[in-house]
C-alpha cells in the first residue's frame, strides 16, 4: 500500500504516528511524508530540515515532500489545500495520517482542516495525536511494542526539539514513551498509538 503522513512541523509525525509507519514500511508498503512548515520557531530551518530527512531515512520512506510554510503561520485556505492535494496526486495513498483538528497550537488546526478537505477522495484517513493535541479519545489502535525501541532511536533524529516540552525535566522521548503506556493500556497491550478515523472504509 502507499502511505502518507501529514504533520504540521518536523516531528509531528514521528510523535504521532512513527511506530505504526516504521511496522507499515518494514512490511514493504511505500511510506511518505508531507511536512507543512519549515519548524523555524523551534530552531534554525537548516537544522529543522535536516533532522527530518534523517528522520525519514530512519523510517525507510519513499519520499519526503514539503509545504514550506513558515512556522506558526499556517493558514489554512485554497493555497494549502492544492498543495497537499497535489502530493496526494503524486503518491495516490491508501491511507492519509494527519494532526487531530483539536489543538492549542494554532498550525495544527489550520493543517488538520486543510487536510480533512484536500483528503475527501481517500477511503482510510485518520487523526494521530500530539502533545498539545486536546480532547482526543482514539478508537483504533496499533500495538506498537516491538518497534517502541525504535520509535524513541526515531525521535532522537530531531535533537533540537528533545528537550522543548515546556515541562522541567520531561523529555520528549518520556513523553512519547508515556503516551504509549497509555493508549497501549487502553487497547490492552502494552504499548500502542492511538488514532480516530476521518473515514475508514472496510471492504467485506
């Protein structure tokens, strides 16, 4: 299958989603990423961009594509909409990950509203959560305790951002760490990510 992972900033994807995108491309399906914004607010862009080409060449994607808005100024009309239709054209996925809609940081919506729009064509499109993702109850689960190890090796790609939870001495690799424990609690394996669908179509 082809898969597309949809994040706001460098990082977004691999908190949300990385395990269960390094299962799909150790299985042989053809894994990539749209980045919407260049991360500049979090730390210089050539840095920000680095980290997210390691970060996909860790997860073993196809591609890596960006929107190369500039950080905390995503807004989301016809502009971005065409953009991220157009990488939907190119990669023609099987299933869309995208941030969840509810969020404090203002890039998160405005990505999330753009994508729910510009995916209306893809029969599987579902939500991931981040740390400032609000109100977010999933209801689909992957078990992703033999990959959590590497989940964490994929966050360390973005080095700069380790440390910048805005919480004294949280790192982000704890706080990716405690987000499994709890979603994998709730689907009743130990570690696991959590989604919601836009839309979820089952052929039967």
């Amino acid at each position: 299958m082809n898969i597309l992972a949809v994040g706001a900033h460098p990082d977004d994807i691999e908190f949300g989603c990385g395990g269960t995108l390094i299962k799909y491309a150790l299985k042989g399906n053809n894994v990539f990423l749209l980045v919407l914004t260049d991360g500049s607010f979090g730390a210089p862009k050539s840095v920000r961009k680095k980290e997210q080409k390691e970060a996909a060449k860790f997860i073993g994607a196809k591609g890596l594509f960006w929107g190369n808005y500039k950080d905390t100024e995503l807004i989301c009309n016809r502009d971005l909409i065409v953009k991220i239709e157009d990488v939907i054209k190119k990669t023609k996925p099987d299933v869309v990950f995208i941030n969840f809609w509810a969020d404090v940081h203002q890039d998160h919506r405005a990505g999330a509203q753009a994508t729910i729009s510009a995916t209306r064509y893809v029969k599987e499109v579902l939500f991931y959560e981040v740390p400032t993702t609000q109100h977010f109850e999933p209801d689909i689960f992957v078990d992703i305790g033999d990959v959590l190890d590497k989940k964490l090796e994929l966050l360390k790609k973005h080095i700069s951002q380790i440390d910048k939870t805005r919480v004294k001495d949280l790192t982000i690799l704890e706080s990716a760490n405690s987000c499994a424990y709890f979603r994998g609690y709730q689907a009743r394996v130990k570690f696991a990510e959590g989604f919601k669908a836009v839309r979820l179509l089952r052929k039967i």
